[in-house]
C-alpha cells in the first residue's frame, strides 16, 4: 500500500497531523516506537494534560516561543488556542482555565484527551503501528522514497512527517536519532539542549537555601553581563540549584554549548522601586526596639534571613535601630540583586522539553514544510522551538500538527 501521509512518532503532534489528514480523506499511518502512542502527553500537567494556554491573539501568543518569536503566527491564525479548545470539546471535552490561563480538561485525565485523538484516527480509517522502530530513511536528492522498520518492513507514502520528538524524557521515545536522519538529508540541526529545567548554581550558598520557596522573584538573566531575559514567577531552591516556575521558564534561554558564562540576579521585591523599599526598611529599623533578624524574618523567611546576615557580617543579635545607611543599601541590593551562576542544567531526562532541532530557516512556517526536501513536513518538538511551562508547548504541537495533516494532503487528495 502507498500511504498518503506516514507519520513517525505518536505523540500529540503526529496525533493531530493524523486526525487533520484522516479528517480530509487521506490515507495515513502512524509509526510509533512505543507499545502505545501518546506516551509522553500521558504525563502532561502532572497526568492532568494542561493542553494550551488561554492567549487568543496569535501574535501574542506567539510572541511566547523562543528563538524566533514571529515562526508560529501562521499555524496559530490557522489553528490557534480558540481553535484547539473548540476542538477539543466538539469531540466531548469539556475544559476549565485555571491559574495563569492553563487550561485543563475538567476531568484532570490526560488519557481522555489522548483517547479522544486515538478514537478520532481510528474512526477515520487512520493507521498506527505501535511497537516499530523506524532504521532508516531512503531518499533521492529531494524525495523520501521510503521508510524501513527494524523487523524489515518497508512503509512507502507520499509524503512523511517526523514528529517524534526531541531528546527529553528519553524513557518516552524521544531519543532525538531523528536529527541524524535529517542530517543525512542534508537539513541543519541546532544542536538540542535541555529546556524547561532547573538550574544548577555554583555558589555553596545554595545548599543552605534547600527547600525554600520564594513566591513572585523576578529573575534576571545575564549572558556574558549583558542582559538576556526578566521573568517573574515562583522558584524553589534545591540541592543543586533552582527549579520551580520561573527558573525553569528561563532556563530556555541558557545555551551552555556556547561557551558563554551565565549568571542571574534574584529580586525579592519586583513589584516595589528600590526607594519604596529602602523607605520602608528605615520605618521598620527605628520602629521599637527589635532585633534585625526578626524584621528580615518578617519580610522573607527564616532560612533567607540567615543567608543575608551571613553576607551582610552583621551580628545576629544586632538590634535593627543600629544599622548603618550603608548596611541598609547593601541589604537592598541583596534583596534586589542577589547574584547567583549557573554552572549548568539538568539533564534530558528532568527536562520538560528539547531546545534546538531542526533549524526554522529551512521550514515553510505556512505548511511546515521542509524547504530541503520536498515531500517531507515537521511538527511539534522536533523543531527549534520552545515555549514556556503552562500549555505553550503542547499548542506548538496542535498547531504545527494541524497545519502539517492538512497541508500534507492538499495536493494528495485534490491533485
């Protein structure tokens, strides 16, 4: 049999390109390396499945991926959140948006979401060989010719997709050997990096900090000293370094193979000007008689407060109406600008996604297709692209899935 679309990987994005192309009348196969497609959507949003975010407007939702923030315009005006949660709930999901437009199924179940794709492919007439390693990839100059299988079989279509992911969560299939087909094929790949990860801090300082929290920190991120990124969001310090929210989200933006030094700096206090703040210390300092500790302790934590005496040389029974001027702007800057250095990232298998892949500049944003190979489209992970936490990333997937099923086929079925 020819196939009018073989698709090689089962997760969301080849899920939806099948769906799209099935939906117009296509002949499609999925190939899927695990026993069941749909492996890693499975642990998305905790097995909630947070599938998108609630940002209409496709320029600024768009505006949201890094490296380039105009890529994803086209596919999002074409099948964008509006259109992803319609979707979904056409086929009887219904959906909720909670904190920061995270929007859920209200059922919490990631394998209803999953299930409503599979059925959707099934009904249609789709195919998917679960359990299949793909081995090779023959083409000719600009044509794939085929696809061979690990047990020898041969899948021949008319045009493929690769949507099998980048190197995150290698348990999940996502192993990344997609790059050095497409390299053979003669497509650069840039190279893949953990993202969506915690930071590794080299300070020593940082063990002391295990397990704090520290909601609403804005975090400003150096490249060589020049200014790279600020976001503000929640963190958590670990034995290592710092996770949570807004560490992880910035974490997108390191790339270590570089060779450049990173550095960020912690403000406590985001939402108040420094004078504001240095106002507020004074009031507090020459208010009764207390010690300094128990003020800090007041406005951070007990764990934090330690850390900043500590940096601050000032003894921990020092009565707060006896600090200095300067001792109260070297307090600011610390709780404004306290400099920490990322010595590294965590791995591929803490990462929540893959930055790097297949470079943009040789995709057509329109059709998500290859500019190098002419029967041969993109979607989802595999492409140098990344969003933040929060439904940014699986909407890359619907988006650039929709877009390649349905462009994939328009010539196939209406030729």
């Amino acid at each position: 049999m020819v196939y009018d679309l073989a698709i090689i990987g089962g997760g969301p994005a080849g899920l939806m390109a099948a769906a799209r192309a099935t939906e117009l009348g296509a002949k499609v196969i999925i190939i899927e390396k695990n026993k069941r497609a749909g492996k890693k959507l499975l642990l998305s949003g905790g097995g909630r499945c947070n599938f998108t975010n609630n940002i209409i407007d496709a320029k600024l939702m768009a505006a949201t991926y890094v490296p380039n923030k105009q890529f994803l315009i086209s596919a999002l005006s074409k099948f964008g959140v509006e259109e992803t949660i319609n979707y979904f709930e056409n086929k009887g999901i219904k959906t909720k948006i909670e904190a920061r437009g995270r929007v859920f199924p209200k059922s919490d179940q990631a394998l209803d979401v999953l299930n409503t794709l599979l059925k959707t492919i099934d009904l249609q007439g789709g195919e998917i060989k679960n359990d299949k390693n793909v081995i090779r990839i023959e083409n000719n100059k600009q044509t794939i010719k085929k696809v061979i299988l690990a047990d020898g079989e041969e899948i021949i279509a008319k045009n493929y997709l690769l949507a099998s992911g980048g190197k995150s969560y290698p348990a999940t299939g996502s192993d990344g050997e997609a790059y050095a087909w497409l390299k053979k094929m003669g497509h650069k790949i840039i190279t893949p990096r953990p993202a969506l990860v915690a930071l590794n801090i080299k300070e020593k300082i940082i063990r002391d900090l295990e397990g704090l929290s520290l909601p609403n920190i804005e975090l400003i991120l150096y490249e060589n000293e020049k200014k790279l990124s600020e976001l503000q969001g929640d963190i958590i310090f670990t034995a290592r370094g710092i996770s949570g929210p807004a560490a992880l989200n910035i974490s997108q933006f390191i790339d270590l193979n570089s060779g450049n030094k990173y550095r960020i700096e912690l403000n406590c206090f985001p939402d108040r000007s420094t004078q504001d703040l240095s106002l507020d210390l004074q009031n507090k300092f020459h208010s009764g008689h207390k010690l300094f500790k128990t003020i800090l302790e007041n406005i951070t934590s007990a764990k934090f407060t330690s850390i900043l005496i500590s940096l601050l040389k000032i003894n921990i029974n020092r009565q707060a109406n006896s600090i200095t001027k300067e001792e109260k702007n070297q307090l600011i800057t610390l709780l404004t600008k306290f400099p920490l250095t990322i010595n590294g990232l965590g791995s591929f298998d803490q990462a929540m996604v893959t930055a790097g892949g297949v470079d943009l500049k040789e995709i057509d944003p329109k059709t998500m297709r290859s500019k190098i190979i002419s029967n041969l489209y993109f979607a989802g992970e595999i492409i140098d692209l990344t969003g933040p936490t929060g439904g940014f990333n699986l909407q890359l997937c619907w988006s650039t899935g929709y877009v390649a099923g349905e462009s994939s086929v328009d010539k196939n079925i209406h030729s």
